[in-house]
C-alpha cells in the first residue's frame, strides 16, 4: 500500500489535496486506511465467532449436519461465484496500481471490479430464492440458521462495500477520488473478497 | 543498568516463559476429573468436546495474530523514517 | 461501515488543518448538543455515564433493603417483587459495566484526554466521534425505556445465559429481553466508533516529536483498552445475533431441544466477558500512574515496565476467559489450562502495582484528593486480586461459584476501577475541564464517606459467601441454612453502609456543582505537571492550544537534580528553562 501522503523528507508530511500544510506530524498511513484496517479487525473476529459457533453447532445437531431431509447447499454454483468475487477483488487491486500513475487509466478495472461485486450480490440472491423455494428456512433446522445467518451477514458487508465502491467510482469519473481514500475502501473490499472463501469453505462443505 | 544484571533480568524471563509453557503443556496434557466434579461430563460426544477445544484455540489466538499482523506492518511503515532524537535527558 | 473511509474527506479530519476557519461564534446547539470537538463529547459521555450511574447505584439500593428487610416496602421504591428483584440486579450490573464504566472511563477520559495529551486540537475522525456518542445515548435510552414496557425489564443477569434469556416463557419478559439485547449491541457499535477513533489519533496525531516513549501511561491503557475491545467483542456480537433471532425470528441457535446449544453462549459472552474486565481495568490503572508521579514529585518508576507488562496483561487476557466455565461442563484439559493462565494473570498486574508503590517511595507525597483516591485504588484493587486467585483455581471455584463470595471479589475489582477510578481522574481533571479547584475540604469528606462504607459493605459479603450464601436470591425466608440470625444481620449491617455510603456521594454532587462557579479559579497548571494538557489554557478553548506544542521529552520528569523547578514540561525545550 502506498502513502497517500506525498512524504517530502523524513520529516515533513503534505497532504495530497494541497489543503493543508500538515504540521510536522508523522502520519503511519492515512487516517482512512488505519480506520478501516481496525474495523476490520474488529468485523474478522466477529466472523470468527460465527465460525466457532457454527463449528460446535454442527457436532450437537439432532439429524446429522446437514440434515436429511433438507435441501444440499448449491456448492457448484457457488464455486463460480467465488471465483467471479475473487477476481473482483483482483481487478480493484489492479485498479488501485494503475491509478497510482494514471489517474484515467483506473476507470475500466475499477468499473469491472464494481460489477463483478455486484454479481456476487446478485448471483446469491438468486441462490437464496431457489434455497428457500425447496425448503431450506432459517427456522427448518440450525443448519439453514446458519447458512442465512453467516452468508447473509457477509452479504451486507459486501453490499455496504458495494455501495462505497459506487460512490467512488462517482469520484473516480470526476478526478477527484483521493487515494487515501480509495485505499481505505480497498482494505474493505478486500477484507470483504478474502473473506468470502473461508465461509465458502466453513459452510457449505 | 548494569550489562550482566540486564542479562540475569533476561535469563530469569526466558527461564520463567519456558517453565510456565512446560507447566501448560502438563497440565494440559494429563488432566485428571475430580470424581466430586458433577459437571465434568456434559460435552454430549467425543466431537463436541474437539469442537470445543478447537473453537477456543481458534478465538484465543486469532486475535493476538490480527494484531501481530498489524504490529508488523506499523513496523515496517515506520522503521525507515524512525529517526533518533538529540536527547536531553537519560 | 463507510465512516471510517468517508471521514476523511471532514474538513477536520486532520490536526493543525483549520486554525484560521472556525473560531467563529457558534450556537448552543452546535457548541453543546451536536457538537464534534472532543472535549464536548468527553463531557457528554461522562455526563451521560453519571446519570446511569445514578439509576444504578438506586437499583442497588432498592434490592439491597429487599435483601436486608425481606417484603418491606422500599422507600422511594415500594416492594420489590421477585421478578422486579432480577430485573434490579439483572440492570445494576448491565449499566455499571455498560453504561457507567466504559463511558466514563474508555469513552469520557479517552475523548478529553488523548488529544490534549498528544498535542493535537481534535481527534482525527471528529464526526465519527460525534456519531459514536449519539449512538451510545440511543442505547441508554432503549435501555432505559425496557425498564418500563409490558412485563418489566429484562431479568436474566447481565450475563444473558440462555435458555432463559432467549425464551420468552422463560424469561416472562418478552419486550425487556429484546431491548436489553438490542440496547447493548449499539453500545458496542458506539465504543467500536470510539476505539477506532482513539487508536488513529495515537498512531497519526501525536504532537511534532513525541515518540512512542513519550506518551502518558493513561494514552497508552485507554488505546490498549480500545485494542482489547475491539478485538473481543466480534464474538460476543455474533452471539448476541444470533441470540436475538432466538428470541425474536424462532431460530434454535442456543435450543438443545431443536439442535442448538446453550452452552456456546457462555462461550461467545466470556470471550468478550472476560477481556472487557482489563479493558476497563487498564484505563484506571493508567489513570493512576498519571496522579501518583505529580504528587508524589518523582518519575514514574519503569515506565516501560508499566507498558510491557499491561501488554502482557493484554496477550494474557485472551487467555483466561474459560474461568467462567469451570462448573459449566467444559473439557478438563481446558480446565486446567485456563487455570493456569488465570493464575499467571495476576503477575503483571502485580507487577504493575509494585512500579506504582515504589514510586511513592521516596517522593515528597501530597495527600490531596485525587492522590488519596489513587493510593485507595492500589489498596483495595489488591483485596480484589487476591481473592480472585481463589477464584481462578478451578478446584476450589467450583465451591465458591455463584456464592457472594465471587460477588464480594468481583465488587472489589470493579469498584476501584469504576468508582475510584473515576472519582480519582474526575477530581485530578477536574480544573482542566471546568478551570476551577474542586473544595478540598469536600472532598476528603467525601472521600472517606465512599471508602470506609465501600469496605463496610463487601467484607460481610465475602463472609456470607463463604457461609454459602448463593446469588441472585430474592429472599433467604425460605432457605433455613441461609436465614440465621447471624446472616440476616450482616445483610442488614452490609445494606446500612451502602445506605450510607449513597447519601456521601451527594457530597460530590454538590461539590461538582458548587465548584463550577464558586471554586478557585486554576490556572493553567495548577499541579506543576508535565503532560501536554497542563500547557493548554483551563478550560481549552476550540482548538485546544494558542501555539500547537512540540514534545522534547517524557512525561514524568519531576524533581531531577540539575533543574531549579522540580518539573520539566514535556513541551519546553531543554536550553530555554534549564538551570
């Protein structure tokens, strides 16, 4: 991750917008960009939890886990998914170097990242609508509980993610993103991608 | 602070660390259930009771591994432009 | 989820930015209400947390008389039924804990403290800081208003086990239990808004010079408390999930009839559990490293030492969370692991109240009110501890669990962080808030009405504890071992002083108020301290400092031998002022 912060001698910080001749304050890295890295380490413990506790559900279910005589989880359609949120998370990635030289160059990688994430969205839902048509509810078994439970909570992260790489991406079309925060937004998104595979495997496995 | 006296102080930790990690791994390892102890039993099977174990392994070092991470890499940011003051006291 | 990214694009989103653009006039609205300056929001946490512990120290008061004088009509509040009677205690824990507690000491002392501390005129995210205030009064109030929907307030321990806390024909309070859940996971979000703000401030904000060495020990605690926190509460936020769809949405998360387990719960809560008591421990300790160097007129003894090991105490408090299991059923590999670690604990700790006597040792000590209530904070802390190592041994926990004899220990830790601790940081900071002296007379009168009472109250309480006397008890009429004479009297005796030891705080209730505009009026630095707050005028205006300081040294420097002034300022160059 690179300085959002132009540093111009060990000493001396200024800020990229030109607005302030930031004192003579050592910055780690930008404000944004610690927040979020914070935030989610907050977010991976609160995954973690899910995880253990889905861990120790499954070994005191009533029937088995999963349950027989309730619908399998899609683990084929959703291979494909995984992979269409991973290479969103590679297209921001690459985005963020591009835009590091040329400002304009960003939009296409950025813009592919977007969608990409929104397919994931999207594509689950569909998942879901199918899942519960044959049966699999959040009261049918602590099995579908947990599935709801977990994906849908990374879901809201993703859609939340989503919704800050839109309103960049409005920035980015304007020249005036900064990349502060476009790398705070991209800890996020990544945190959001690399997520993703350890539920994948946790849960429908 | 003498040399060897900051050495002895540095010995005694490391003795210290390494005897309360072997006390650990003892005690872990050969537990004894007290025959009084009603309650030592509820795990409902041989799974559960792993299930269990590993959940708190897995919560317990997850966060000190998040924030060594985060340590690392303040670290790194940092080193290069860490730079020593003229001191004015000890 | 955005704020942390979106806040930096705030005009004020970094120090020294706006000097010039905002010392305009501003309205009682936005200068007091929706205000993002920190000391502001400092001041409405603390207000904010002295309110609920008012309610709370009530409630006390109201099951306390219940205890002593079982079915009498409680003045003030009239009989107490036995659903009312778990509510009560149910609620005292949750808001000294929640809502009294962690404001006061993380979010009140953090806001205020840490930029005047580090030299910087705001924190670095002062929206995100308004915003975590405001989500904390929501919570308040949702707590407060499930006291007074259909069937009362939620009554299953502030430790919320299911079953009972997730089944309403259990629990019989459909309504309080939900609220209960919902109140405390925004206060989490809210102190999740505050940590990530503290520890940003600390990490980006400090003042031109100052190195990781020299930031005041209680900077340090607040931000390692903010660390602990936000790294232990993600599991007690899943549970609290997946506990509210239990009793709201009828999933079978904690249900062993439908699957589930109820013992995952404790699980999840201690793992937060357990970490929350040293994040609240460690900003009081911190509190009285600051106070005991500038009476005692000497530098703080090990100052890395005091670091190093509140970071040990830190790494070890992941550790010993499972304590609270031993009697729950938990595998005994585990048992005696967590005993172990448990045990361990209580060094560092040690150690750190050690450092604090040793620098009283030799120093020129001034028994004014806030280094009476920091030296009381050592003495009854260490009762607090070392009863806790019975406790933590799982052998004899499992005879003690449940009994008042936890309950004893667990005051005697809590009460020197919540209380003391407090009273200690609010009469030291008292001028630099307000820029007035707090009457000294006042509050030592104060002082030894709290602590004599304090003792009074809790010592009975480890007797009966150890006589077997169990927890969470409406009334012992019925349990003949437990309702001797002699039993009955130290309940009287122990509800007495707390009587007592309530009507002194009105003492300090008035002396707040009597000193915001009558005390002395202080200075600057009043205590001929080092740290970069006493450089800022008393009360700091917006902005905080006329000329943003630059550090030149560590913030304990009193009494060196080749200075005339027995204190050097963190901020005063080394040739201007030395002799």
């Amino acid at each position: 991750m690179q300085l959002s912060y132009v540093s111009d001698g060990p000493d001396k910080v200024v800020d990229i917008r030109g607005r302030m001749p930031a004192a003579r304050r050592r910055q780690v890295a930008p404000n944004g960009v610690i927040g979020t890295l914070l935030f989610v380490m907050a977010e991976v413990m609160l995954f973690a939890g899910f995880i253990s506790a889905h861990a120790v559900a499954k070994t005191t279910a009533l029937s088995g886990w999963p349950p027989p005589n309730q619908p399998r989880l899609p683990v084929e359609e959703t291979a494909v998914n995984t992979a269409a949120l991973l290479l969103s998370g590679a297209a921001l990635a690459y985005a963020y170097r591009v835009y590091l030289r040329d400002v304009r160059r960003a939009r296409v990688p950025f813009l592919i990242a977007l969608l990409l994430g929104c397919f994931f969205v999207a594509f689950q839902g569909v998942e879901w609508l199918s899942l519960l048509r044959e049966g699999l509810t959040v009261t049918s078994s602590t099995h579908g509980a947990f599935f709801y439970l977990i994906v849908g909570c990374h879901a809201l992260h993703a859609v939340a993610a989503l919704i800050v790489l839109a309103l960049q991406y409005r920035q980015l079309l304007l020249d005036r993103l900064s990349p502060g925060a476009f790398a705070g937004a991209q800890v996020f998104w990544f945190f959001v991608v690399g997520m993703w595979p350890v539920l994948y495997w946790k849960v429908y496995f | 602070m003498r040399r060897w006296l900051r050495n002895a102080a540095l010995d005694a930790v490391r003795t210290a660390s390494g005897l309360a990690a072997l006390a650990l791994g003892v005690v872990g390892a050969f537990p004894e259930t007290v025959s009084a102890c009603s309650v030592c039993f509820s795990a409902k099977n041989e799974e559960n009771q792993i299930a269990y174990l590993a959940s708190t392994g897995f919560l317990t070092f997850l966060p000190l591994l998040l924030v060594g991470a985060l340590l690392l890499w303040v670290r790194k940011r940092t080193q290069d432009t860490e730079q020593p003051r003229s001191p004015d006291h000890s | 989820m955005a704020h942390p990214i979106t806040e930096q694009q705030a005009p004020h989103g970094h120090a020294d930015a706006h000097h010039d653009d905002h010392h305009h006039e501003q309205s009682f609205w936005s200068k007091y209400v929706f205000s993002v300056d920190h000391k502001i929001i400092g001041m409405q946490y603390m207000f904010t947390g002295m309110f609920m512990a008012i309610i709370g120290g009530f409630f006390a008061y109201a099951f306390r008389m219940q205890l002593a004088f079982p079915g009498m009509s409680v003045p003030g509040w009239g009989h107490v039924s036995p659903a009312e009677y778990n509510s009560l205690v149910t609620n005292h824990g949750t808001i000294m804990i929640f809502w009294v507690a962690m404001p006061v000491l993380i979010a009140a002392f953090g806001n205020f403290l840490i930029p005047l501390m580090l030299g910087c005129d705001d924190m670095v995210f002062p929206r995100l800081n308004r915003l975590s205030y405001q989500i904390f009064l929501l919570s308040a109030i949702v707590l407060l208003a499930s006291f007074v929907v259909e069937n009362g307030g939620f009554g299953g321990a502030w430790t919320a086990y299911p079953p009972l806390s997730a089944k309403a024909e259990y629990s019989l309070t459909p309504l309080g239990s939900t609220l209960w859940v919902i109140a405390v996971a925004l206060e989490f979000v809210a102190f999740l808004m505050g940590g990530i703000n503290f520890i940003t401030t600390m990490m980006n904000s400090r003042a031109p010079g100052m190195k990781m060495w020299d930031i005041p020990v209680v900077v340090w605690m607040i931000v390692l408390a903010s660390i602990l926190f936000m790294l232990s509460v993600g599991p007690l936020i899943a549970g609290a999930i997946m506990l509210l769809f239990d009793q709201t949405i009828g999933t079978g998360f904690f249900d062993p009839a439908r699957g589930g387990d109820p013992v995952l719960w404790q699980h999840l809560f201690w793992f937060f559990g357990h970490p929350e008591v040293y994040v609240v421990l460690l900003p009081a300790i911190g509190i009285v490293c600051e106070i005991v160097p500038i009476f005692a007129r000497k530098k703080l003894f090990a100052y890395k030492t005091v670091l190093f090991t509140a970071f040990a105490t830190g790494v070890l408090s992941f550790f010993v969370w499972a304590h609270h299991q031993f009697i729950a059923g938990i595998d005994p590999r585990m048992a005696n692991v967590f005993t172990v670690t448990t045990v361990m604990i209580s060094v560092p700790l040690a150690e750190m109240m050690f450092v604090i006597v040793a620098t009283l040792y030799g120093g020129q000590i001034t028994l004014s009110v806030p280094m009476l209530w920091a030296l009381s904070f050592i003495g009854e802390f260490i009762i607090g501890g070392i009863t806790g190592i019975f406790l933590g041994a799982s052998g004899s926990d499992i005879y003690f669990h449940d009994t008042y004899f936890v309950l004893a220990h667990f005051h005697y830790t809590f009460f020197p962080i919540a209380i003391i601790g407090v009273y200690a940081g609010l009469t030291h900071w008292y001028p630099k808030m307000f820029g007035r002296m707090l009457n000294e007379t006042l509050g030592k009168i104060h002082f030894w009405g709290t602590i004599i009472p304090f003792n009074m109250i809790f010592i009975p309480l480890f007797l009966l504890g150890l006589a077997g006397q169990h927890r969470r008890i409406w009334s012992y009429v019925n349990f003949p071992e437990l309702a001797s004479p002699e039993m009955q009297n130290l309940r009287v005796f122990a509800t007495v002083s707390l009587v007592i030891m309530l009507l002194f705080q009105l003492v300090f209730i008035f002396n707040f108020f009597w000193s915001l505009t009558r005390g002395k009026k202080a200075g600057r630095n009043p205590y001929n301290a080092n740290t970069l707050e006493w450089v800022a005028p008393s009360p700091p205006g917006h902005g905080n400092f006329a000329e943003m300081p630059t550090v030149y040294r560590g913030p304990y420097e009193y009494s060196r031998p080749d200075r005339d002034e027995d204190f050097w300022p963190q901020n005063v160059p080394a040739e201007s002022s030395s002799s």
